[in-house]
C-alpha cells in the first residue's frame, strides 16, 4: 500500500512534463499537483489513525486504495489541468492518507516482538514505490503516454486494496501482549489522544515534524523547465 500510494505522490515529476505539454502549462502550474497530493495526504493523516481506531484499520485502508484508483482514473480522463489537480492531486493524496496510518496499524498487530522491525519494512515501500515509478511509466510508454500508464496505475491500486480487503486486521491469538482496550495497560488507565496534543512537548514535537516535512518538500526538485 505504501510502495503504490506514496510511489505515486512522489514520483510524479516523471510525468510533470509530459502533462505540462499535453494542457500547454507552465512549470508552476503542473508543480501545484504535487503539493496539492502531499498536502492532502498528510492533512487527512492526522484523522485516519482514530478513524481506524474507531472503526476497523482494514476498511479505512482499503477505502484508500479504492480513492487512489479512482484519483488515478480521473486523472487519466482529465480534459484539463484542473481536472489532473482533482484526480491526482486531491483525490490519490486523500487516499493514500486514508491507507497509510491504517495500514501500518495493522502490520503491528501481527507482531508481539520486532514490531518496529515489521513497521520498518513496510514504510520501505515508500521508498520501492518511489524507485520503481519512474521506470514503469517508461515501460509504459511503448504502449500509450501518461495516460496508459495513470490507468494501469489504477487497476494496480484497485488490486491491492482488493488484495488487502482478504487480510485480517488482526490474527486470531496474535498480539496477545496488547491490550485489546487501546488506552489501557494493565490496571492503569493510559491518556488519550486529546490529553496528549495538549501536553508542552506533543505539540513541539508535531510542529517540528511538520516543519522537517514542509523542509523537505520544498527542497525536492519538481518538473524540469521545457
């Protein structure tokens, strides 16, 4: 899920210039898709972790491979770059928000030991995705232009939320060293979410994340100028 959501988001300067010269638009104006995907993404980030919480990891995730696919689709149609900021912009960062909390939710409760192990590994998918975009889409090239390869891109979200909708959430006798009430350990009760983000330090340390991403962002190179 990771390796399909984030490969997206971040490998999207491999078709900037394509879609630049496709709708006639300048290096800024195809750039905003990507920050309107990373925004959208982890924006919704911030809910989806309780939302999965509340209800149940697997449908949250899978809901978000779902709205990736269809990002990827509208995008594929679109008639105009407006329509490519809803669709790959709007759209796949909202899903991939939607799945990636969730989905690293329920890699750890497979695991009782080497959880950070199990956690580990999976966001490499990030990195994988991020690799391997950029040669598929040249794959893709000999059979059609960004639009080919956004299609394939969404069947291939579609599969794996498929895939993943067949996963439980959690295995039968795993995990058994957590508590199946999420706020408490033992006899004693644990703070929430809400105490948390109103303690001195969580919101220190939530401001500095949010400032070594914007950091990041800001820093990555985007289309090149035609």
């Amino acid at each position: 899920m990771t390796m399909v959501g984030f490969g997206a988001i971040y490998s999207y300067a491999a078709f900037a210039d394509e879609i630049a010269t496709a709708f006639g638009s300048s290096r800024a104006s195809v750039s905003i898709v990507y920050a309107l995907s990373g925004g959208s993404c982890f924006f919704v980030s911030a809910l989806t972790g309780e939302l999965a919480d509340r209800i149940d990891a697997r449908l949250v995730a899978v809901t978000g491979m779902l709205v990736i696919g269809l990002g990827f689709l509208v995008a594929a149609a679109a008639g105009s770059l407006v329509e490519v900021y809803v669709g790959y912009g709007v759209l796949i960062g909202l899903g991939c928000g939607f799945a990636y909390v969730p989905a690293l939710a329920a890699v750890q409760r497979w695991f009782d030991v080497h959880r950070g192990l199990a956690s580990g590994i999976a966001v490499s998918g990030i990195g994988v995705g991020t690799a391997l975009v950029p040669p598929a889409a040249e794959a893709f090239s000999a059979f059609g232009d960004w639009r080919t390869t956004f299609i394939a891109g969404g069947a291939l979200a579609a599969l794996v939320g498929t895939a993943r909708a067949a996963v439980d959430a959690r295995p039968a006798g795993a995990g058994t060293r957590t508590s199946a009430a999420p706020h408490a350990v033992g006899n004693r009760a644990q703070p929430g979410l809400r105490p948390a983000l109103r303690g001195y330090a969580s919101r220190l340390s939530a401001l500095r994340a949010a400032a070594c991403d914007a950091g990041w962002r800001c820093t990555r190179p985007g289309p090149r100028p035609a």
